[in-house]
C-alpha cells in the first residue's frame, strides 16, 4: 500500500502543543478543533472522579510517538 494513500496514524502533534501534544494529535488525526478537545478533556477531567485525566494524559504521552518531520 502507498505511503500517500493510507489514513494518517496517531501521533503527537509537533506543531500544535500545548504541553506534549497528545491533544493536538488526536484532534489532527480526527479533524477537530483541538482547542474544543482541550476544553473538553479538562472539564471531563474535573467533573469525573472516575476520569484521572493526569494519569491518563502521562499515559498517552508515553505511548504515542511523536509526528514524524
């Protein structure tokens, strides 16, 4: 399969960070508005006892390489 041709895989964004670019990786991978998903995983984060949202973040960021250059 072509290089061009396949979906885009997720990864950090490089470009729109705001710590390690773990939201603005999903958002890209998924066309939306990153600064909405910011907005949304913060409030999910602090009205959820049941959503550790730091832990969660520390995780993707291991997890998910970064975009390549």
């Amino acid at each position: 399969m072509n290089a061009s041709n396949a979906s885009p895989g997720l990864s950090r964004s490089l470009n729109d960070r705001m710590i390690a670019g773990v939201i603005g990786g999903i958002a890209h991978r998924y066309g939306w508005s990153s600064t909405w998903l910011r907005i949304g995983y913060v409030v999910v984060s602090l009205l959820s006892a049941a959503f550790p949202g730091i832990l969660v973040y520390l995780v993707l960021w291991l997890l998910i390489p970064n975009e390549a250059d």
